[in-house]
C-alpha cells in the first residue's frame, strides 16, 4: 500500500470542496483514509493543511482574531474587510477569543498570515531594544 501525504489529501478534499461536494461526504472519505493509512493523529495538521489550500486559492481565509476584549462588530466588520483584502479570498470565516494577557490590540492568524498588533507584542519589542 502507498502512503498517502497529507499535503495531496488537503489538495483533493479542497478540491472537493470547491466544486460544491459537502462537506459530510468530503469528512467521510477523509477519515476513511486516515484510518486504512494509519494517520488518525494527524486530523488537526489536515484541517490545517485544507484550510492553508482553500486560502491559497482565494476560496476561504479564516481569520483566528485574539484581542483583549470583545471586539466591537464594526471591528469584525473591519477585520474581516482587510482579511479578505489581503488574502484575496472570497470568503472570510473570524475564530474570536479574548486573551487577557495580550493586553490591548489585536492579533490575527490565517493559514497563511500573521498581524499582531497587540500591546503585549509591542512591549516584548520594546525590552529587546533595551
């Protein structure tokens, strides 16, 4: 039997998703190939490779957003604007979550991109320079 990467399983199941097939029916086949590979512990690198495809192809940005407190939904409004502006995906998907410890600002992840513009950030910077 020949092993299966992960990286050409991400690609077809994009692939899948593109031309319209659900996304029960894609999970199914997934799983079922996860399972005879031996591969059951890599689901998550998976989910994370399917999402870096759909992004890289301008289907689907999704935006992990970390502030301080809850945003505002002009700020959602705002962010998924320049998430979707900046990754030229048609469609943007925000994961919220407050994290006290950033302190202010906002840190945003997709599968491609990282902005952070929080206070805690600005201050590690701050004590490198001195």
């Amino acid at each position: 039997m020949n092993k299966v990467s992960r990286r050409s399983l991400a690609a077809w199941a994009a692939d899948q998703l593109v031309k319209g097939e659900s996304s029960a029916n894609v999970a199914k086949h997934l799983a079922a190939v996860l399972d005879e590979n031996n591969m059951a512990t890599q689901v998550e690198f998976l989910v994370n490779d399917i999402a870096w495809e759909l992004e890289d192809r301008g289907e689907l940005a999704i935006g992990k957003v970390t502030s301080a407190n809850p945003l505002s939904k002009e700020l959602e409004s705002a962010i998924a604007s320049q998430i979707k502006q900046a990754t030229k995906a048609r469609s943007v998907v925000l994961k919220k979550s407050v994290d006290k410890s950033v302190i202010g600002g906002v840190r945003v992840e997709t599968s491609n991109r990282v902005w952070d513009e929080t206070v805690s950030k600005k201050l590690s910077e701050l004590k490198e320079v001195f």
